[in-house]
C-alpha cells in the first residue's frame, strides 16, 4: 500500500499532526473571541485530520508489519490510554479541588474515561472504540469481507447519534477515518486530488465553499424554509471534514519534492498528541490567575508546549540530534 502522495510523506504528516494539534488548542482557547477569529481555527476539521491518519495508519500496518495483530490491545492501552488516563485524572482531579465538589464515584469514572470532566478528549475514547472494534473483528472473524464492517458500524453510530441527540462533536468528523483506512481501495481516485489541476482548483474551490456555507448558517442561525440551521450546520460540517483532508492533500501537492521540514514543526509533530491531551487542563489552571483572556492563552500555549516537551523528552533530542548529523554530513 504504497504512495507517493506528499500528504502521507512521514516527515510532512509529521508536521501536519502538530499544525492540526496548535489549531485544535487555539480552537479552544479562542472559543470566546468574535466568529472573524474563531473560523480561523476549525478544530472539527483538524481532529477529521488526526482520524484520517488514525485509519490510514491502522490499515497500512495491517498489510505491512508481520504479526501487527500481537499485542495489539496492550501496545494501544501503554501508547493511547494510559496518556490519556494520566491527563484525565489531573484535569478531573483539579477540576474537583477548585469547584470544591466531592464525589468518589464521579471522579472514578471520570479518570477512566467513561464520564470525561474534560469533554475536548472525546477523540481519544472514541479512538480507543474504533481500536477495539478492529481488534475484535480481526481477530476473531478473519473474514477478508469484514473489513467493511465499518461503513454499517458508522451508519448505525450516526443514527444513534442523532437519536439520542448526542453532541455533534461525536461524528461530525468520523468519516474521515473510513477514508483512510480504505484508502487503498481509493488510492487512485485520491491520487488524482494531487497530479490533476482541475482537481485541484475544483477541490480548493469546493472547500472555501462549504466552509463559507457552514459558517454563514451557524452564525446567522439561518433555516432553510422548515429545516432548522442547527441541522444544516451538522450536514455541512459532515461534508466539510472529508473535503478538508481532500483540500490538505492538495496543497500538499504543491510542496516541493526537497521540502525541508524544520525542526519545530518535526518536533510538534512528535508531541501533537500531548499537545491535544494536556491544553484545556493547563487552560483551565491559567484561567485561575487574575489576568485578561489574551495573557491566559499565551501562557497557556507556552506551558502546553513545555509539559509536552517534557512528556516528550527523549524524542524531541533524537530528533534534533538527526537533523544535526544530518546537517554535518552534507556540510
């Protein structure tokens, strides 16, 4: 399952994760601030990103690594849950301290995961079920025609998602992980988004057009004769995760084909995933300080970065110390 597109080349993937990471901090953080700042920072279509990679990377592993099955349950509860769990204990643990409220059994399931004090991490518990749904249905139906299952499992989801009314956050974005995870069944469909021009001005065009629409209906608060603009705004946004990636891969085209990521994008990009677990709790606790909202987001980005970093250490020096060899060879 090769390609050639520039959009899954590791370095630039890399680098998108940590650009997709900032934005979704930003997103948050500027949630406040008048809507000609905030559509500058579409968290829903970056976490579409992270899921598009997500099923990207689970299938290309299954065809690639011998053995990818093995272990797999255990290498994803040390690599993604237990994270995820530290992040969630402080934030809920935090959270209890300065509301003053007390309850064992809520903080309990909050710290597992079953009932998020800090809601931006739904991605992950969602990531976690999509993992466990694979697993279950590699491991045990082996079937080849199993592999898509997944388009029943979403259809149902969305169904109970709307039915139970449940945030929109919940699915708004998750399509795009079937792209890529069936992205080697598309790949010549999507490699046209890349090498064809009228593709490529299409989709461009395609992408400022559908974003333009969902922002005009939320903001205005707009119906189409009965339909309300809550649910325009929903099916606009459905389409605008799967049209972003495709808008991605386009750009990506345009970079040239001796790109030279810097290190702080490469280094981003290694700790994107603490950048998204760990912003809204280092927020929160800035929030604290008696200072104005603009302060608060500085800080808190500057924070963000270093308890990743931190979290990160030792891939953070291996890559510097790569690029630095690098550097000397060819000088």
């Amino acid at each position: 399952m090769s390609s050639k597109i520039k959009f899954f080349d590791i370095n630039i993937s890399n680098c998108i994760k940590g650009i997709a990471a900032i934005f979704i901090m930003f997103g948050h953080y500027f949630d406040g601030y008048p809507w000609y700042i905030t559509m500058f920072f579409a968290g829903n279509l970056w976490v579409g990103v992270f899921f598009f990679f997500s099923g990207y990377g689970l299938k290309y592993s299954l065809i690639n690594k011998e053995n990818y099955l093995d272990g797999f349950l255990v290498k994803k509860f040390k690599q993604i849950y237990l994270p995820f769990f530290f992040a969630e204990t402080v934030h809920t643990v935090s959270s209890a301290v300065i509301s003053k409220t007390f309850n064992v059994y809520d903080i309990l399931l909050s710290c597992l995961g079953f009932r998020l004090s800090n809601g931006s991490l739904w991605y992950v518990v969602e990531l976690l079920a999509i993992y466990l749904i694979f697993y279950i249905c590699k491991k045990y139906l082996k079937n080849q025609k199993f592999d898509w299952i997944w388009i029943p499992l979403y259809i149902a989801f969305l169904v109970f998602a709307v039915l139970k009314d449940i945030g929109t956050w919940w699915y708004i974005s998750t399509f795009t992980f079937l792209i890529g995870y069936y992205y080697n069944s598309l790949n010549n469909i999507l490699h046209r988004f890349e090498t064809d021009r009228l593709i490529k001005s299409l989709t461009i065009l395609l992408f400022a057009a559908v974003y333009s629409l969902t922002k005009y209906f939320s903001y205005t608060q707009t119906g189409i004769g009965p339909i309300p603009y809550t649910y325009i705004v929903t099916f606009l946004n459905l389409i605008s995760a799967p049209v972003f990636v495709l808008f991605c891969i386009t750009l990506c085209s345009f970079a040239s084909e001796n790109i030279r990521i810097s290190n702080i994008f490469e280094a981003l990009g290694s700790i994107s995933y603490e950048i998204y677990l760990w912003h809204m709790c280092v927020f929160m606790m800035v929030k604290l300080l008696d200072i104005n909202l603009s302060l608060q987001i500085i800080i808190s980005f500057i924070l963000t970065i270093f308890i990743s970093s931190l979290l990160n250490l030792e891939k953070i020096i291996i890559i510097f110390k790569a690029k630095k060899s690098i550097k000397s060879q060819k000088t």
